[in-house]
C-alpha cells in the first residue's frame, strides 16, 4: 500500500495572524511551520504501517507551497514519511480551496495512492475542506473527522467524529480520510530522523509537471472573491479584583455580574 499524506506549512502559532489589505491574502511573513493538525495525519499513516495488519511500502508526503515550504516537508519526513513531493509555481499563487484542491489532486494522481491522509483543519485558512475537493477530483470516497482506522480486508473501518456522537463508516481503497486531532498523539522527531530529513528524497513539481491545467489555478482561476477586511474592534481592558479577602471578592464579581445582568 502506498500512503499519500498532505502536509501544509502555516504561519507559527506565535505568529499574529493578518490579512495584507493591498492583496486580500494572509499575510505569511514570519515564522511559519508544519500545521500541526497534520502531524496526526502522519502519525496515522505511521500507525498503519507500524501496526502490520497491511503492508505500507511507502510513505509519501505531498505540500502546495512557496519555496519555503520545503522545510514542512523535512519535518514531515522527520516525523516518518519516506519521500516528498513539492508542489510550487508562481502560477498557484493566489488559488481558493477549489483550486488548491484541484492542484494537489492533480500532484497526487501521479503517485496512484490506495490512501490519502490529510489534516483536519490548516491552522491558517480552516477551511476544513481540502480532503473533500481532493477526494473529488480523484474520484476517491472522501471521509473526514475520522478518530479511529482499523484495516479490515481491503478496506478500512472507520470511526467518525459527529456533533452527535461517532458515525462508524466501513469505506475500501482508495480512499482520502481527513484525520480528527483525537486520532493520536503524534511522536516527537528524533534528533537522528530531523538530521536526515534532507538527505530522503524530495521532487519538486511545477503545474506543467502535474498536468495542472493553468486557467483552473492561481488567482485568474479562482472563483472566489476576497472583498473588504476590517480588523475586529479592539477590546476594552478587563477589570481586575485584587484578592485580599475572598468573600468581598465573591461579593464584588456576583455584583459586576449583576450589575450586566448576567445572573
Ligand atoms: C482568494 C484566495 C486567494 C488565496 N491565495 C493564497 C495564496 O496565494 N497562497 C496560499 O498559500 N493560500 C492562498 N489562499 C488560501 C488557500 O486557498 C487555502 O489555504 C487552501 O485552499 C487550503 O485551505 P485551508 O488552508 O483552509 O485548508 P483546510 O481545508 O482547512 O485544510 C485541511 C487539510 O488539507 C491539507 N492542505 C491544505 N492546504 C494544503 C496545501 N497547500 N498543501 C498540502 N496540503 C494542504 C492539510 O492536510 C490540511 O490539514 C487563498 C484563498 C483565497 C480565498
């Protein structure tokens, strides 16, 4: 079985986030970083190959993304994955989840996978949609919030996060399953594995490589429509009791509260 896992990098945590007016795009300068939602991506691809009840021969991580891209794909070969595939040309600058989605369907459509893993979530864009738009375009069953895999013949036993519960959903290969961060708790790198990320091979791909038809990607191939962004109102300051004598505190918080007529 070959495992195809998407991995995007994202502005770091730490970063504020922030929409450059003059482009309607987020602005991804500083510190940028593997999403963390897909390291659960990764860990489960690594759990089905470590768990034996199939046959993984290879992992392979698949990114959209500028230059600097590269280094979400050392950390994912880090974390497990064999190899990487970089997807990058000026001409994807500007795509919407459709068109992303359409590009990187396009990318993995050379590798023939029997898997897709992705994330649930970009820490950025959460758009939450990716998998779907993949799924589609390969004409694969598309699963997503999916917290629990079990291979089963030639196929997989999946449990789903619902906001009612747990779906179970018996799906066979190929198939895109979009991971839930319940999944697992992702290992950490060792300092062995992150020293030889760079040496595991990495091909990088522009649109003409991938068979990407242009007029489908980049902004011109885009059908979304950024409009105007107004930053949210800033927040007045809290009030801070001091608490020298807790029952006075109880006291002045059940009197705010009051006062707002929240109780
Ligand atoms: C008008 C417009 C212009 C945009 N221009 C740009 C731009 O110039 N540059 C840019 O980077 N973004 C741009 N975006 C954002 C871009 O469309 C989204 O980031 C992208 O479609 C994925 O959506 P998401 O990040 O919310 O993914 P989600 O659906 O929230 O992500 C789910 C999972 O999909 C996978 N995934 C998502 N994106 C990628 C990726 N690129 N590579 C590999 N795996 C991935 C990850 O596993 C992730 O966990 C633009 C969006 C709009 C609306």
């Amino acid at each position: 079985m070959k495992i195809c896992v998407l991995v995007k990098e994202v502005p770091d945590a730490a970063v504020t986030k922030r929409i450059d007016p003059s482009t309607g795009r987020m602005d991804r300068s500083g510190e940028k970083n593997l999403n963390p939602y897909d390291t659960h991506a990764i860990e489960a691809a690594m759990q089905l190959k470590e768990g034996g009840e199939v046959e993984v021969e290879e992992i392979v991580a698949v990114s959209m993304g500028p230059a600097s891209a590269v280094r979400a794909l050392h950390k994912a070969v880090s974390l497990g994955a064999d190899r990487s595939v970089h997807l990058s040309d000026d001409a994807l600058a500007g795509s919407d989840v459709a068109a992303t989605g359409y590009a990187l369907a396009s990318a993995i459509k050379a590798e023939s996978p029997d898997l897709v893993l992705l994330g649930q979530q970009s820490d950025d864009g959460e758009c939450y949609t990716i998998g779907a738009v993949v799924a589609e375009h390969l004409g694969m069953p598309s699963l997503t919030q999916v917290v629990k895999m079990d291979v089963e013949g030639s196929g997989v036993k999946c449990e789903r996060q619902a906001e009612y519960g747990y779906d179970t959903v018996q799906v066979t290969f190929p198939a895109v399953i979009s991971v839930g961060d319940a999944i697992n708790e992702p290992r950490y790198p060792s300092l062995k594995a992150i020293m030889g990320a760079k040496k595991k091979p990495l091909e990088t791909k522009s649109v003409g490589d991938a068979s990407i038809d242009v007029s489908m990607v980049g902004a011109d191939g885009s059908q979304v429509q950024c409009g105007e962004f107004k930053a949210p109102p800033q927040k007045a300051a809290g009030q801070i009791i001091e608490d020298e004598d807790t029952n006075e505190t109880v006291e002045k918080i059940v009197a705010w509260l009051d006062e707002r007529k929240l109780i």
